[in-house]
C-alpha cells in the first residue's frame, strides 16, 4: 500500500454521494464501515466494528492525558495513514499533521457534533452526516453552542498503530 493509492481510495470513499448512518442503516456507511472499506481494498482486514477495531494493532492509551497532551503524543507517535484514533463508538483515520493548525487532521464518517443550546440546560445536534475531513476539534468555532469537553480530542481514549 503505497502513499499514494491510500490517497486515491481516501479520496473515492470522501467524494462518494452518501450519507453516514450508524451501523448501515439504511444501508449508509458508519465510521467502522468507513475503515473497514478503507483497509479492505488493499487486503488488510479489519472488523466491523470501532471498538474491535480498536483493539486490531499496537495501541496507545491517551485515557487521563488533556486534550494538548494527547494532540501532542499523536503527532509525536502516529503513522499518517496507518493510524485509528478512538473513543467510545467512534473510529477514525490519522491522515497527517497540519502545521497551520498544529492539529492532527482525521479521516471519519461524522454523524454530528453535539450542541447546547442557548439558555438552556438541553442539548442538541449539529448534523453532518457524511465522511469528511476534519482536525480533532470539529464544532470549536461554534462555541459556546458547542463545549470544549463535547470535542472529539477530549473524548479519545486510545491510538491504534496498524502494522
């Protein structure tokens, strides 16, 4: 598996005109369908699901660390392309780090982020509902609708290193 034909499958799943839904609803691709496809076209399997997919390589706890703290350790420690990011349901790919942000940029089916809101003690959803391209923090520049502990970054509890 090359750079570039990871590219090229990233980018044909990404331009795809579907929508994410959990589990295959509807039969739409979630986030462990996502990975799973990705790996798939190059013979690498993985299972269905995020949390075994979770547990597919050399992981690396990011539990008890902040939010700097693990943005850190995955920019010192990820493989671009053959690093999972994870936490409780959700799975996503490490594409790389972006030094304008000095974020790590993911790969992920993204079904929303989730909101508050205003003046009240509710919460909400800001729907995606689709594969896309974000840093670690999609949802930041809605604050205060959306909190800084609702940002994937705070909800990661491992790193997976597929050999």
């Amino acid at each position: 598996m090359t750079t570039h034909e990871s590219q090229d499958r990233l980018w044909a799943l990404v331009e795809t005109d579907w929508v994410a839904g959990w589990g295959g609803l509807y039969e739409n691709r979630d986030c462990s369908a996502l990975i799973q496809d990705l790996f798939a076209g190059f013979g690498i399997p993985l299972p269905r699901n995020s949390g075994d997919q979770a547990e597919s390589g050399n992981f690396i706890s990011l539990k008890g660390l902040s939010g700097q703290e693990k943005q850190n350790l995955i920019r010192e420690q990820a493989v671009p392309l053959l690093t999972l990011l994870y936490m409780p349901g959700h799975i996503m790919l490490y594409l790389g780090h972006d030094p304008v942000s000095d974020s790590a940029v993911i790969c992920h089916a993204m079904w929303g982020v989730t909101t508050r809101p205003l003046f009240t003690n509710g919460t909400g959803r800001r729907i995606g509902g689709r594969t896309v391209i974000t840093t670690l923090t999609p949802g930041k520049k809605l604050f205060p609708r959306v909190r800084p502990g609702n940002l994937l970054v705070e909800k990661l509890t491992r790193m997976v290193l597929l050999n």
